[in-house]
C-alpha cells in the first residue's frame, strides 16, 4: 500500500479527475473532501462490505426458496399503508 | 433472444428486457448485464438475471410490501425501485436489504445500486413483520 503524509488543506491526485483533500483534522478523525468524476462510486469501505455481503447471501438463494416466502407471504397480512389524503372538493 | 439459467432454464427475451448496470452490483462489478425475471409462481418475489453469468441470480422485492413509503431521494419518478432479498432457512429469518437499493431507469434501462446514508434504513430488515411470524 502506498502510504503518503498530508497537512491540512494539503491534497492527492488520483488518476484522471479524482482529487482527495484532507478538509479538518479533529479528535482522531479525519474529513476528507473528494472530487471525482459522477459516474466513480465513492463509499466507506464498511458499508461496501456490508452490501457485498448481502449481495453474495442473496446470491445464494435458489427458486425454491422463494416459492416457500411467497407462500409465506400469502398468509400475512398486508402492510400498513400511510393515511391517504383526499384532494379539496373542486368549487363549481 | 436466448438465455439458459440454473435456477429459470431456458429465458426468450428480447433486446429492449436487458438492463445494463454500468458499475454492475456491488461486489459483483464484472456482471454488468441483466434480465429482470417476473416469476407469477413465487409472487411477490423478482429476480435479477445475469446474462453473463449462468449460475448469477438475485431475488427482489418491491420495498413497498415490506416498508410502505419507502422511497430513494433522486431516483426520479419513472425508475423503479427493488431491493435485494436474503432468503434464508428457517424462511422466517429472511431479509432485506433496504440500505442498498437497486433502481432501474427507463430509456435506457440502465441500473445502479445505491447505498444510502440514513441508518434508518437497515441491512437486514427482517422480510416478514414480527407479528405474522409468530401467527
């Protein structure tokens, strides 16, 4: 891994269009400020993780299973949906 | 057009069905183009079909049958919105995931999947609700 030293305000350049800025520095924490090109994914690393996760968990799931939570499905009640508002009656 | 998976057999579609995820599902990047299968059978459940990869399929659901109001900020109107669905046994232990949806624009049909910020918005939302599980 290469391991580069910054100050504050201080920047990296990564490849084309993406630049990282060390934007504060405070109790243990840093911000950092990215500019990148829209279509680059930018995420924590944990939250990657987690998605991958359950990515490869939903994955692993074959037809059958499904068929046994539709069934489950079909038992339970539907869910609760938030008030509807009726619109003003319409002056003549 | 043609497409055999393990879990659907043979799949006729044509052209305009495929979805093309440019960054491809998170932690399946290399999988960039998609069938989305209605399978009538297994109501309310969709799966996500790789048409790249043979074995590559992922179950969905229309976060609405699990969080009514559950909407993504800049999705736009006309995309749809799916999240994917861990099954698991016993079926009840099931989840969602509502923190990294997939939306699907229209015209083209091009996917992404997001992960949100809010952690209103859990990992693993169990699938079915507390009180249908016990009953």
């Amino acid at each position: 891994m290469l391991i580069l030293s910054r100050k504050l305000d201080e920047s990296i350049r990564i490849g084309d269009g993406i630049v990282v800025k060390i934007v504060a520095i405070q109790d243990g924490q840093v911000k950092l400020g990215i500019d990148a090109p829209r279509d680059v994914r930018i995420l924590r690393s944990e939250l990657y993780e987690e998605t991958q996760k359950s990515n490869k968990q939903a994955a692993s799931a074959d037809r059958s299973a499904a068929l046994e939570a539709a069934r489950r499905f079909a038992q339970q009640p539907a869910p609760d949906v938030p008030a509807a508002v009726k619109p003003p009656a319409r002056n003549p | 057009m043609k497409w055999t998976n393990r879990q659907f057999g043979e799949l006729e579609y044509e052209p305009r069905h495929e979805i093309v995820f440019p960054d491809g599902l998170i932690g399946f990047e290399r999988n960039t183009r998609f069938l989305l299968v209605n399978d009538d059978s297994a109501k309310p459940f969709l799966w996500l079909v790789s048409l790249e990869d043979s074995d590559l399929c992922f179950p969905l659901i229309d976060p609405q049958m699990v969080r009514p109001g559950y909407a993504v900020t800049g999705a736009g109107p006309n995309a749809t919105v799916l999240n994917l669905v861990a099954l698991r046994t016993p079926v009840e232990d099931s989840t969602v995931n509502l923190r990294s949806p997939v939306v699907i624009g229209k015209d083209p049909q091009v996917g992404r999947q997001l992960v949100l910020d809010s952690e209103q918005f859990s990992f693993r939302q169990p699938l079915f609700s507390a009180a249908a599980v016990k009953g």
